[in-house]
C-alpha cells in the first residue's frame, strides 16, 4: 500500500447513516470516492473495522467513483441514494443534505457535520520539524518515521441543526472543539 493511495482513499471518504434505512435487513453501504477505487488491502482493513466493530457480515458495498471528475460527483450520489444504502461516503454532503463525517476537522470547518481523525495542523508541525533537523544537517534516512500524535473530534452544530440532527450531549462532551 502506498502513502499516496491511503491518503487519497482516507480524503474521499465520509460515512453516517442516513435515517431508519440504517437498519434494514441486509446493510448496503454507498462507498463513494472522489478519485479512484481503493485498492484491496484498503477495502479489507475497512471491512475489518466494520467486523471489529460488531457490523453485520453480509454487508454489501456499492462503490462509486468519479476518477477525479468532479462533476460526475452529483450523479453518482443519486445513484447511492436510489439504491437506498444504509450508509453513505460523500463529498457533496452539504449540498445534498446528506449528514456525512470526514476525515480532517477542515471539512467541518467549511461546513460538513464532524470529523474524527488525525489532526492536520499536528501533521504539518512535525512536518516543520523534519524540515528543521534536514536544514541543520540530519541525514533523512537517519530521521525516525513519525505517526500523527494528535486525532482530534470536531462537530458543527450549526450543520447538525439545519440537518434537523440532535447530537448527543456525551459526544458534544468528547469533541475537541464544536462549531455553534
């Protein structure tokens, strides 16, 4: 697996159920990327999660890409929303008034529901340090590979109400920060 491909399925992807459909019998999750298709060993470390975390096993996934032309974008998420999946991944969540979560507290900033991940301003920190140790003469090979240290949970209430969403005190309680 490559940085690059991780990076880029990890970006594509937001995922929060969408009304009473969530339970239905056979689960159907509506996986959309903004780029390609993840590649195998992403869609098993993401099939793992669902088992870790007690999912079904028969669930199904339908994928759908754009391949990095944003403008199928619209007609893919009506595709996922005719299917009536139980979950979908959305980049165009907003628009469509569908209540998504991200991976980088940006998208929450600019007006998505809530993300959890790792913190973007922590990744360029240490950025900045290996750029420091470089200029004052480290050889990069010697520098030891760092994992993001900070994951941060961000909502947007001003999202969750205008989405007729309530959001429970004890996740408001867990967030790093919410937007009101």
């Amino acid at each position: 697996m490559r940085r690059r491909e991780f990076i880029a399925g990890s970006m594509s992807a937001a995922i929060w159920p969408i009304g009473a459909s969530a339970e239905q019998a056979h689960p159907r999750i509506g996986f959309l990327h903004q780029g390609g298709l993840p590649t195998p060993p992403l869609m098993a470390a993401f099939r793992s999660g669902l088992r870790e975390g007690g999912a079904s096993p028969d669930i199904e996934i339908d994928h759908r890409a754009a391949d990095g032309d944003y403008n199928r974008l619209p007609a893919l998420v009506a595709d996922l929303v005719n299917r009536r999946v139980s979950v979908i991944i959305v980049g165009l969540a907003a628009r469509y008034a569908v209540p998504s979560m991200y991976p980088t507290s940006e998208y929450v900033i600019a007006g998505g529901l809530m993300s959890y991940g790792a913190s973007l301003r922590d990744a360029f920190h240490q950025t900045g340090l290996y750029v420091a140790k470089i200029l004052a003469g480290a050889t990069p090979s010697d520098l030891p590979i760092l994992q993001s240290a900070k994951f941060e949970l961000m909502i947007n209430l001003r999202t969750a109400k205008s989405l007729g969403i309530a959001v429970p005190a004890g996740l408001l309680a867990l967030a790093d920060e919410v937007i009101e």
